[in-house]
C-alpha cells in the first residue's frame, strides 16, 4: 500500500516525505490497525542519512529497492528542514525519532500492539525496562532483543532472529542499530519480523533510557544541534560532523527536487524476468537450440582441476532454472578439453591460441544462443547451491543491468570483490599504503574492504570479473568486450561501459560463490600487465595529462616494490625502459579457430615474387592445405627469378605458378590478376607470414556487400636486428596514424568493387601506397586479426636501403598521394624516456631516407632490397 503523502522532496537522490506531525501519527496509526500490509519502515533523515544513502553515498538506493516494505522518511537534521522550505515555500517540522517515539508508543498501547525493542546494549534494555514497569506497566512487551554484530551480519542467523521477533507476535519494533546498520537491517529483514511498524530511531532508545543526554532546547532551535553533540563525543562523533556532514551538505544543496505523488502510485518492478521455460531434466545443461534462462560463459586455460567442481555446482542449480554453459577454452596444455569431453551437454569451443580473458568471453558469447541472461564465471568458482536464483531476485527487484555474488576464499574468509572506479587519489592511496590500513577513506582506496560492505546488497561501482550476471538485451547493447585487456582491467572497462549505458550494478550477497583464485596462473609478465593494463585504462577514457599522471603513480609504486621480479618488469615499462609489445597478450592464429562453423571462406590470394626462394616456402605453408583443397586460389608470379622461386611454389599442390621473364613487380600484379578467377584479392608480399586466420578474417569481410579494401594487422619480428633497427621499429609501431594505411603491411586486400577503382596496377613502386590513395578513410579497414608477421632489415644499412625504396616509391606517386605518419603523431607517440630516443631515432633515419631516396647502394640502381630478413 502507498503512503499517504502527496509531496516528497528528492534530497540527494533520497525521497524524503513532506509531512507533519499530525499526518506522520496518521499513517502510523493506519498501519497498526490494517491487516495485511507490507511493514512501514519508519527512519529520520539527516545529513547522516544522506552520507550513508545519499548519491555518493555507499548504500544509495538500497533502501528504494528492498524487499517487501516501504520507507517513511522524515525531516530530522535542520538542513533538511531548511531545504525543504527553500524548495517548496512552507515551512515543514523536524521530525526526529526522539520526539515522535514516545508518542507513537502511547498510539500503540491504545491500539492492543505489542512492542518489541531490537539493539542496545543490555544496560540500556534493562534501564528501559525499569523505566517502563514503573511508568508504563500498561504496555505489551514482545521481547528484548540485543545482537551481536556478527548475528546480524549473518544471514541465517539474522532470519533466525527475525523468526523470533515473529514467534514473539511483534506490531511495533523499535529498532536502535545506529545508521546505516538500522536501515539496512529493516529493509532486508523487515518482512520477516511480521511486524506492522519498524522505527528505526537508534538514538531515541538511548535518550529514553537516560543514557545519552538530550541537547539543550536553544541548541535544537537554533540548528546547533550537532556543535552540542560533538563537545560531548568529540572522538566518536569528529568525522560525523567535520567530514563527512560538510561534503552531504553539498550534496544536498546541489540536487533537491519536489515531486508529488500521483494517486494510488505504488512502486513499481522496473524489471522482470520471464521463465525461459521449464528444465527439461534437473541436472542437465539446455542444447544450442533450446531457450535458457541463463547462459553461463566460462573462459579455460589449463583448469582441467577446476572444471568439474564448477560444473557439478552448476548442475545443481538447474533445479530452479534453465542453464546453457559453453566453455571457450584458450589452449590449454593440461586434460581441460578431455575433462569437458565427458560432458557432452557443455557447448565447448576451442579458441586456438589464448585470446585473453576478453577475447575467450567473446568467443563464447557467439554461441549464448537464445537466453535471457548472460552469466560470466571464472572457471575456478564453485556456486552455492541458490546463488543464481539469488541474483536474478535481486536484478527483478532493482531493475539492475548487471550483479554480481558474494566470493569466499578457499578457508571460507570473504573476498573482497568489490571496487570503486580508479582515481588519481585512490592510486596513490593504494600505492602508498598498499593492503595496511584498510579502513582508510574511500578516495584512498580502490578495493571495499569493509567488513559490512559486504553484506547488504548494494550498488557498487564495479566488480572483479570472476562472476558477473548480465541482462542479455543489455550485453548485446554493449557489444563486445574490450580486447585490448588481455587480462586485468577488462572488467573495470565492462563496467564502465554498463554504468555509461545508463545501467546499475548490483552486489548481492545470498548469492554465494567459491573462488579458489590464480586460475589464470602467475608470473613476473602478468603481474607486470596488471600495472600496465591500469595505465591502458587511463588512456582509454581520461585526458592525456590524466593519463601521465597516472602512469607516474603506477611507476612509482612499481619502483617501490622493485625487489619483486613483476613490479620491477612494470617499473622498466611504465618507465619506458622496456616495450609493452612483451607482456602477455593475444596469441597468433587464435580467431581462424572459433570462426562459425561452414566452409572457408573462398578468395584469392597473389604473391608476386622476385628471387624468394629463400622465403617462399615459409611464406606457402601456412596456405598450403587451402589451397590443395581448393578451398582458396593462391597465385604465385615470379617476375624474372633466376633462383628457382617458381620451382619452390610449385611443389605446393593447388598453387599456381606464373613463371613471367619480364621484371618488374608491376607486371606480375597484373599478369596475376589476369588469370585470377575469385574475388576478394589479397596482394602478399612473398617475405610476408599470413596465417589462415587472419586469411579467413579478410576473405569474410571483403564479400559483404559494400565492403571495398582492407588489411590485416601485422607485428614486426626484430630478432637479430641491431639496436637503432629495434629503435626505428618501436616507435614505427606507436605511430597512430601507421594503423590507419593499407600500406606498410606487405598485404592489402579488395573485393570485385575496390579493385573497379584500378582496372590495372600502374608502373609505380609503392603499390600499397597507391591502392591506398584510392580509398577514403571510412572505405578502408583495418581487420582486427591474428597479425602478419613482418621480419624487418637486420641492420641499419640494410634498414637504409629499406627506407630509400620506401620514400622512392612515395615519390614516385601523384603529389599528394603518399601517405605520411607526420611529426604531430611521432611527437604524440613519447610518453617516456625510451619512447623520446626511439622517436629521435626514427626521426632521423627517416630523415636519411627521405634525402637519399632517388640514391641507389645496389649495383645498377636496382631494387634496394633488404635481403637481411629473407636470411633462414
């Protein structure tokens, strides 16, 4: 049933109830004398409250969304009641529990209601009894109740103890916990109890009991309340009122609105959820075709340990709900896939490589078929028996876009799961102080550690990953998860993501999880990623100068901490010192092996060829099966060789070979393109490594409709170079604007339609840069595949003559047309001491290059040719 007040004033995101005194005893009074309604929870609102439930604060909404009861919340703190006049023009009355207390117990004994007294000490129990017996000995106690802390933070124990305020035919209870515990306690346990009115005036009990004294009636009036208080509790009551008050203050001021409430308005379920339908057998997991309530998405990498307890508990809880599970895993070494193959109703998907955490929930999210629900687990979990019956209540009664459980360790301890978005202070706090302390304030601390947070539910910033609960309609919103985080700090970008959709994330602690943790393994590696991967997620979402900072304070704690193999790989990296192209990330050859299952496919593959017999094989063999199948066409056009290239190619069955005696890599473009039969193309240099991956990823893309030109990503392979090559190559590789061009691959790509813009290659010796001027930016794509593998020139001289044909080349081209990475983007590339000598050293080789680019070194003014990479 509503409550019975027409205006309410959001304060802070709290609604607080626009009444007076006459209509607050009024609605209590109803509520005693109905039957059947939900308990009216009653609690005062102050600036207190507005810290622990405001906004910013820690519990905001908890109490909005609880169970089965309803929130009369009254004016109390003289902020408040100034607000309330500044926004609506009269003059509303304080309220505090302390006031209306004895009054509503008088209201009580009227009525026959028996009245039951939870928290305080059992000092204070006893001087009310005393006090009641002389000066009340008409009113029906039910029972004094006095918990220990850790009762009611415990469940079980907590309905135990509401099962006996019930048993004790309970009306009215006053419950004295203090704030926020009071509240949450009453809005989780509130039905419970089967009690018609809660008060949660924690305060009054004291007062009535005489153990606290009353502020004097000048300081009530004059708002100087809380001064009184604060000299007579100065340490208890200090960050109360000097810290935490001033900044509700501010929160108050900044966000208050009036709304009146329409007729018979009830509060609404925001959200949901349907029964998908009935499990077909309890203990089995749905079929690809069947609709589930839930797909569970489980990434593996060598968990042939883990698997089968998170399956065992998993096929518990199909009792109460339709499961699908598919498990993607990412190459594991161990007995993993053999263990799931004794599962035959697990969807399990070999990745090929190891995608990362990311890329493994990627994979499996293709296979979801139709369900409600997308549930995310860590492979080393095991679920409690309820625990996703458990979040999905708590996503109905929120309305939440996502939830996440409560995780224990291995000896039963909580783990604290939860976190608060990455800041500049909360960096520095944990950087500093590390896991000492843990009660220091929120803004120092990225990770929840308090004792409580854990078990009320609430709305939190983020989560780890292990296990997240995510509405399908909401995930398919989204899209998909960042690859860029090979491991840690996906989930911090997942997050953000739902929060920036306008979606809520919820913790709810009766959902209970396992979580042996270190499934995804240790190393020096990883945990220098973990450092590097909270920098990445700065750069992602801040400014550049947000991002410096950042990276600054990671340094320096990993500096710090640089007796520790891991840290001291992070501070090299963060320092500049060391690549981040070394940590762990992404395997080649991973996304051709979790492609839809169908045939390959269908494209052409041309490899002009000049004196490559040393590279050709190398180059064929990762196409070989292809094209002996027929699934691909695969041309090879050596252009007066004198080595033999056309022999090699020929002893791939299914390639065709064009032995041409004209030179010229012009002419074996297009002589191949003559006798080519499929579309799409892709034009390979010899010397370059393509898997059948990232094949398959380009031949996929060019035959969509209106698809035109694209290429694969590609690394470079400086093994054995020298270290100006190393230099020259590193910062080539931060250049944003080199992952932009088709050129610079040795590999481009067009359908039918891309090369109409091109009926013949021209005489040009940039014929990437060429193909690349054709196309505006949004008609060319940069596919997101396994990478080529480019071997670079081994030495500087050889990296000369590499560049001289380079910008020979550009130059050959119609002014305009080359393609240039330019001084802005090498300049915005240094973001540290290695990255600026990387950036010189680029500069200046560039600079060589560009001068002596109509200089030939080779005999003849030939090619220029590097020939140390095609070394074997």
């Amino acid at each position: 049933m509503a409550i019975d007040a027409p205006e309410s004033m959001y304060s802070a995101g709290i609604p607080v109830h626009l009444v007076d005194f006459e209509r607050t005893m009024s609605i209590i009074s109803h509520r005693l004398v109905e039957a059947a309604q939900i308990p009216l929870c009653v609690v005062s609102v102050n600036l207190d409250h507005i810290h622990h439930f405001g906004t910013s604060g820690r519990w905001n909404g908890a109490l909005e969304h609880a169970g089965p009861s309803e929130f009369l919340n009254l004016i109390d703190g003289a902020p408040i009641a100034a607000q309330a006049r500044r926004s609506t023009g009269r003059v509303w009355p304080r309220l505090a529990g302390s006031d209306l207390i004895e009054p509503i117990l008088e209201k009580a004994i009227r009525h026959g209601s028996r009245i039951g007294f939870l928290g305080g000490s059992l000092e204070t129990q006893q001087a009310l009894q005393t006090r009641f017996a002389a000066e009340r000995p008409d009113m029906a106690i039910s029972g004094w109740w006095s918990p220990e802390r850790s009762q009611l933070s415990n469940h079980g124990l907590s309905k135990e103890l509401a099962a006996e305020i019930r048993a004790a035919q309970t009306d009215v209870l006053v419950v004295g916990l203090g704030k926020p515990r009071q509240e949450l306690w009453m809005a989780e346990y509130a039905a419970h109890t089967g009690a018609k009115v809660l008060l949660g005036f924690g305060a009054a009990v004291d007062f009535m009991a005489g153990k606290v004294a009353r502020a004097p009636r000048w300081a009530s009036d004059n708002g100087l309340e809380w001064a009184w208080r604060l000299s007579r509790e100065p340490r208890r009551l200090s960050r109360r009122y000097l810290v935490d008050g001033p900044s509700s203050y501010v929160a108050l001021r900044a966000s208050t609105g009036v709304k009146t409430a329409p007729k018979g308005h009830t509060s609404r379920e925001p959200y949901r959820i349907k029964s998908a339908r009935a499990v077909p057998v309890a203990g089995s997991f749905a079929g690809p075709e069947d609709t589930a309530d839930v797909a569970v998405l489980v990434v593996t990498y060598n968990n042939a340990d883990d698997i089968p307890k998170l399956l065992k508990s998993l096929r518990e809880e199909t009792a109460d709900h339709c499961l699908r599970v598919i498990v993607a895993d990412n190459s594991s070494s161990d007995a993993t896939l053999e263990t799931l193959a004794a599962h035959p109703d697990v969807i399990t998907v070999s990745t090929g490589g190891n995608l990362g955490y990311s890329g493994g929930i990627n994979v499996a999210a293709k296979l979801a078929g139709t369900a409600e629900h997308l549930l995310v687990l860590n492979p080393d979990l095991s679920v409690s028996r309820g625990a996703i019956k458990a979040m999905l209540a708590r996503m109905r009664h929120s309305g939440a876009g996502a939830v996440v459980p409560r995780l224990l360790d291995d000896d039963g301890q909580i783990y604290h799961s939860l976190r608060r978005e990455p800041s500049l202070s909360r960096s520095i706090g944990d950087a500093v102080v590390g896991s000492r302390f843990p009660d220091r304030p929120a803004w120092l601390s990225e990770i929840e550690t308090d004792a409580e947070s854990y078990v009320y539910a609430r709305q939190v910033s983020w989560a780890t990953g292990a296990a997240i609960l995510i509405r399908s309609e909401l995930a398919a919103k989204l899209g998909p998860w960042d690859e860029r985080f090979f491991l840690y700090s996906e989930e911090t970008d997942y997050f953000r993501k739902i929060r920036n959709a306008g979606g809520t994330i919820w913790f709810e602690p009766l959902a209970v999880m396992n979580h042996e943790r270190g499934g995804s393994g240790s190393s020096a590696g990883l945990t220098a990623l973990m450092a590097v991967n909270k920098v990445r997620y700065a750069q992602a979402h801040h400014s550049r100068l947000y991002s410096l900072a950042m990276r600054g304070i990671v340094a320096a704690a990993s500096v710090a901490r640089a007796t520790q193999p891991g840290h001291r790989m992070a501070a090299g990296m963060l320092l500049g010192m060391r690549s981040w192209e070394n940590l762990p990330k992404a395997s080649p050859g991973a996304r051709a092996l979790h492609r839809a299952e169908g045939a390959f496919p269908s494209g052409t593959v041309i490899i002009p060829a000049y004196n490559e017999a040393g590279v050709l094989a190398r180059t064929l063999r990762p196409l070989a099966n292809l094209a002996a199948s027929g699934a691909i066409e695969v041309i090879v056009a050596c252009n007066g060789c004198s080595d033999g290239s056309a022999a090699v190619a020929s002893t791939f069955p299914g390639v065709v070979v064009l032995d041409l005696q004209e030179p010229g890599k012009t002419s074996a473009l297009n002589a191949a393109d003559a006798i080519a039969t499929r579309w799409p193309r892709i034009y390979l240099d010899a010397d370059i490594e393509i898997t059948a991956g990232a094949l398959a990823e380009v031949f996929a893309h060019l035959a969509q409709p209106g698809a035109l030109a694209a290429r694969p990503t590609f690394r470079y392979d400086t093994s054995g170079a020298d270290l100006r090559v190393r230099s020259y190559y590193r910062a080539r590789t931060r250049i944003r604007g080199m992952q932009q061009h088709l050129w610079g691959a040795g590999a481009y790509a067009v359908s039918a339609a891309g090369h109409a813009r091109f009926p013949t290659f021209p005489e040009a010796t940039a014929d990437d840069a060429y193909v690349d001027s054709l196309f505006m930016h949004g008609e060319k794509v940069i596919l997101d595949t396994p990478p080529l593998l480019v071997r670079t020139p081994r030495s500087t001289r050889e990296l000369h003559h590499t560049l001289r044909r380079i910008y020979r080349g550009n130059h050959e081209l119609a002014p305009g047309t080359a393609m240039s990475s330019g001084l802005a983007n090498l300049a915005a590339s240094i973001t540290g001491p290695l990255e600026l000598v990387d950036a010189g050293v680029y500069a200046s080789l560039a600079f060589a290059g560009k001068l002596r680019r109509g200089n030939s070194l080779t005999v003849g003014g030939g090619w220029d040719r590097d020939e140390s990479s095609r070394l074997a």
